[in-house]
C-alpha cells in the first residue's frame, strides 16, 4: 500500500513517516509539500538517509499515487483535498483541526477563525479518537468513503484520563480542571518568539490561559462520554483548561481534577484541613483503579498503571501508549488522574496510523508497537 503524506516536512509528517516506515502492510510512500516542493524528503531530513528516499511532489500528485492519504496541514485548508480523496474513494486522515466538529461549524469558526467550505464532507467524516468512535471509524471504511478527524494532542491526554469516572458516573457536580504541559514540538516546526529556545528554555509558562481551542474539542469528548452513562441526566461537566509549555522537546503530562459524586468527607476532616491518606482512601483509590482497569481493558494503548508508579512523559516517549495513574486528594473527595502520551504519537501521527489500521481492517497495533524509549 503506497502511503501518501500532504505537509511531509512538518514535525508530525515526519513522524508519519518514521511510523509508516515500518508498518507492514505501506510498501512505499507518496509524499507532498509546498514549501519544499521538488526537493528530496532526505535532504530536508538527514535522519530518513539510505531508508527513505523521495522526491516531494504537489498534493495532487500524491493523492493519484496513494491508497491512503494524512494530511499534517494548517487549520483551515484540507477540505478540498478530502473532498478529492472523498471523491476517490480514498480514506483521508486529517491531522488538523477541520474535520473535529463533525457539523459543528459554528464552534470550528469561533475558535479557528474560519467557516466550512465543503459543509457536505461532514456526512463522511468521524472524529478519530478510537476509544470514543472506534465502531463508527468501521462503519464509515465499510462505505469506502471515509474522512477522520484525528484529535488534538492535549483532547488526547485529558479525554482519556477522564472517559472511565464520566462513563461509570464517578463524576459529581462541579468543575473538572485539566492542568497540562506540553514538549515544544506541539507549537509546529516554524520557529517563533515563544518557541525560541532562550524563550523557553530552563522555564515552565502556561500559556492561552482560559482561551486554548482545544478547550471546547474537551469539553465535546467530556459530554459526550458522560452521555454514555444512562444514569446522567443534563449537560456534560464543565471544564477548566489550562495549557503549559514545558521545556522538553516531546510529550504531554496532564493532571485531572474530577470532583467525584461521593464527596462526601469523613467525620471530622473540613475544607482546608488536609490529612494523610486513611486506609478509606486507599481502598476506594484501589476500587476506582480497578474501574479504569476494566473500562480500559482489551484497550491496546492505553495503561493503567498500577499503585505506586505516577504517570510520566518521559516513559511513553516515541510510543502510541497512554499512561494513567489513578489518585485521591482532598480526603478522597476528588478523583486526581495523570494522563502521559507523546504528542507527536498518540497525540498525532501514532494515533493517525491507528485510524488507518481501524480503516483497513489491520492490526490495530501494526507499526505502533514499539516499546518506549527512556532517553
């Protein structure tokens, strides 16, 4: 199968290919790139020398070549090149944000600036998070028209920290606060102030603070897995979002805050006078692990980690995992989960090539089963 990649050069086409280089079912490569149009992709980067070697053609070029086109595009532009692969009978994998809202234009345009110019896609289209929407990813390849969505990085990270306490109502009322940090790689490859690195290096700065789009692409998974479970009733939780750029080149590490249902605190512990944690706790920390660990089971790249070992960026590196330690705070009045992926994996390219195994009927772990690298 010939692979075929729209924005080749960018961090997460390059990483498409490192992936794709090494599946067992993509036999060569149709690689495209404005910016570096007729330029050789090993020359552009050094590190694919005597592996991959391919010229880099117009987008055009690479969707008559390919039987499965990514897209690592700007937001705002891969419409019409799905509409031409829709056309094709081509499945398009988008890693940007223009296929996440399904027909939800008017939250698309408020948060990127931009309307849909091909409204019409959206009846062929699945937001590609395979936890949320695998059934769904199968139903739209049996058509053999088939657009995905792949999710945002830090949605990633925090959705699947939160699915299993707002599918099984462990949830209360209240705000569900996701504190996250990012590697550098997830600002892009163009450089710019901020991501200069004696800008950024050796400091941890949040940053879009209560005005990052992938707050309503959260709030959207929240819902629509807190709706899942038939005991709740009215809208979903609301969240509090707040990113922060931290000085490693990869990852992402996000805290979750979830008020839990059964809050209520032991005799004589009151706001504001923290206690150690009671055996009680460590039972009901135990009891709700064990609820992650069913709901995730059978699940390839996500692990639940056992007690005693916290979530960590740097021990999912350059893998398709999802990491989750399970905690208590706040006299085990407040569910605290930490989530860790590798952005530029399970936060893009990784999790695109498992949309295409979903699609095409693969393993859903072909090309992904690397184990993480620690350094």
């Amino acid at each position: 199968m010939i692979a075929g990649i729209i924005g080749a050069t960018g961090y997460a086409g390059a990483e498409l290919i490192r992936l794709l280089a090494l599946h067992p079912e993509v036999s060569g490569f149709a690689l495209a790139s404005v910016s570096f149009e007729g330029e050789r992709i090993e020359r552009v980067y050094p590190n694919l020398w005597g592996k991959i070697e391919a010229a880099l053609v117009k987008p055009k070029e690479a969707i008559s070549r390919s039987q499965v086109v990514f897209a690592a595009l700007p937001h705002g532009v891969g419409e019409p090149y799905a509409k031409s692969c829709l056309d094709a009978g081509i499945p398009f994998i988008d890693l940007s944000a223009d296929f996440r809202f399904d027909d939800d234009e008017e939250t698309f345009t408020a948060w990127y600036g931009k309307p849909y110019t091909h409204k019409t896609l959206r009846s062929h289209s699945v937001y590609g998070l395979p936890e949320l929407n695998r059934s769904r990813i199968k139903e739209l390849a049996a058509t053999k028209k088939v657009i995905i969505g792949n999710p945002g990085c830090y949605p990633t990270g925090a959705s699947l920290g939160a699915f299993p306490a707002l599918a099984k109502g462990l949830a209360g009322p209240g705000t569900i606060i996701v504190d996250s940090a990012s590697g550098i790689s997830g600002g892009g490859r163009e450089p710019s102030r901020a991501f200069h690195y004696p800008e950024c290096a050796d400091s941890l700065a949040p940053y879009k603070v209560g005005a990052h789009r992938h707050t309503p692409e959260i709030a959207r998974n929240f819902q629509a897995m807190a709706a899942r479970n038939t005991a709740a009733s009215g809208e979903g939780p609301s969240i509090i979002f707040t990113p922060h750029l931290a000085p490693m080149n990869r990852g992402i590490l996000s805290t979750i805050y979830i008020p839990l249902a059964d809050s209520r605190r032991p005799d004589g512990v009151f706001a504001g006078a923290p206690r150690p944690p009671t055996k009680e706790v460590e039972e009901k920390t135990a009891e709700i692990r064990r609820i992650y660990e069913d709901f995730y089971k059978g699940e390839p790249f996500v692990r639940v980690l056992p007690a005693g070992i916290i979530a960590a960026s740097g021990r999912v590196r350059q893998s398709n995992f999802c990491d989750l330690s399970v905690h208590l705070g706040d006299a085990g009045t407040t569910l605290v989960v930490v989530s860790a992926i590798d952005n530029m994996v399970k936060g893009a390219a990784g999790q695109a090539v498992q949309n295409m195994n979903i699609i095409f009927g693969f393993d859903e772990t072909a090309g992904l089963t690397a184990i993480p690298a620690l350094f």
